[in-house]
C-alpha cells in the first residue's frame, strides 16, 4: 500500500508531517522536495527520493482522536538548496479571520479517486470555534476554511468552499510574515468532507507543539 502525504522542511535534515500519514505505513519511506508536479515520480514505487533515517511520532498521538497529529522525519542527508518554513514564535496567527493559505496535491473534491498532479494552493482563514460543532476538536488542534464560512457570511453560499482534502494530509498551513518569511501555522489532519458548509478542515496546532519539535531537532 502507498501512503501520499505532504510535509515542511524545517532544516536540520528534519521534514514535518501528519502523524497519521506514517503510524502504520514506515516501510520505505521516502521524501520529495520542492514538486510542483507529480508526473516524473508518481510511479507504483516511488523511487529517488530522500532516505529517511527516524521517524518520530508524538508521544501523546492518538489515532482515533488524531489529538498531536505531528510526527518529525529525519533524513539520511541535508537537501540540497531548499528553503526551510519557520516555527511560529506565538500564537498570533491562530487568531480568528487571520489568512493562512494551504498547499497540497490531494482531492479537489471529495468524490475525486486521484490525487492532482499539479500542486493546489488555497486561502482560507482561522475561523472562530465558538461558531461551530466541535465535540471532536481539543486544543492540539485549530479550524480553518474558506472565508465564506464565517458566521457572518452570506447563507446563499452553499458549496464550491476552498478546503483541504483527502492526498492533503501532513501539507502546511503557512503564513507569510511581514518579513516575507513562511510561518508554519499548522498541518492538514482531517475534516468531514471536503470544502461542505458547516464542516472546516481540522489543522493541528503547531503552536502548541513547538517546545517538543525543537527538542527531538536537537537530538538529532
């Protein structure tokens, strides 16, 4: 079986992603910098990409609740002239209506069977979890989607809505900072659907995890 997941490189031979992407799915993992197309690599085997050396898994991941959905990859080797996404400092951008954008090769819609082959980017905006059911929401996790979920949007808008979806996963929810620099905000994790009203996607919060990420970074 072939599991397909986005990830962050943070420097350090250290790659980000869903812990769910790789709980039960680590033989022969492999990871692919800077795609923007899938054509020359999407064969049944995958081959020619970055070895991975350890694989790191949260400790307090839970794969039903996908509660710290984070897991660190660390490479046999340094990639070569690739930009690294920053840790976020504070939690400033997990505010309410802050643009983030997503990036991914997953599903346009949710009855699609094949991922894209070219990479997808999306706005979406922090929304306001008061707004919304969130009896499987805790606080290693945030909520984001399109504008027009917002409560105080027009309800003649039913469908068409900007989410990430399922080929997503482990992919960045990322701002660029005033200093032109990409911050990591969070990681696609799961949602109902994709792009439904009612139902935003489900990020993991790396706010929240920043203290263990540049711990297991400095051991490697």
């Amino acid at each position: 079986m072939t599991t397909f997941c986005g990830g962050s490189y943070l420097g350090n031979k250290t790659v980000i992603t869903s812990a769910h992407c790789i709980a039960y799915n680590i033989l022969e993992l492999q990871v692919f910098f800077g795609l923007s197309e899938l054509n020359y690599i999407h064969t049944p085997y995958m081959k020619n990409g970055t070895r991975v050396k350890a694989i790191h898994i949260h400790p307090l991941f839970d794969p039903l609740s996908l509660s710290n959905d984070i897991a660190l990859l660390t490479l046999d080797d340094e990639p070569y002239n690739i930009s690294t996404i920053r840790l976020p400092d504070n939690p400033f951008f997990e505010l309410p209506n802050t643009s983030l954008s997503i990036l991914g090769f997953g599903y346009t819609s949710e009855n699609d069977y094949m991922i894209e082959h070219q990479l997808q980017i999306g706005e979406v905006i922090v929304l306001d979890i008061r707004n919304f059911i969130t009896t499987y929401i805790d606080n290693t996790m945030l909520i984001a989607g399109d504008p027009r979920l917002n409560i105080h949007s027009s309800p003649s808008i039913s469908h068409g809505y900007t989410d990430a979806c399922k080929g997503d996963s482990g992919g960045p929810l990322f701002k660029n900072n005033e200093n032109n620099q990409d911050v990591l905000v969070g990681m696609t994790s799961w949602g109902y659907g994709c792009g439904e009203e009612g139902h935003p996607g489900v990020y993991a919060r790396i706010y929240q995890h920043v203290s263990w990420i540049r711990k297991m970074m400095n051991m490697s």
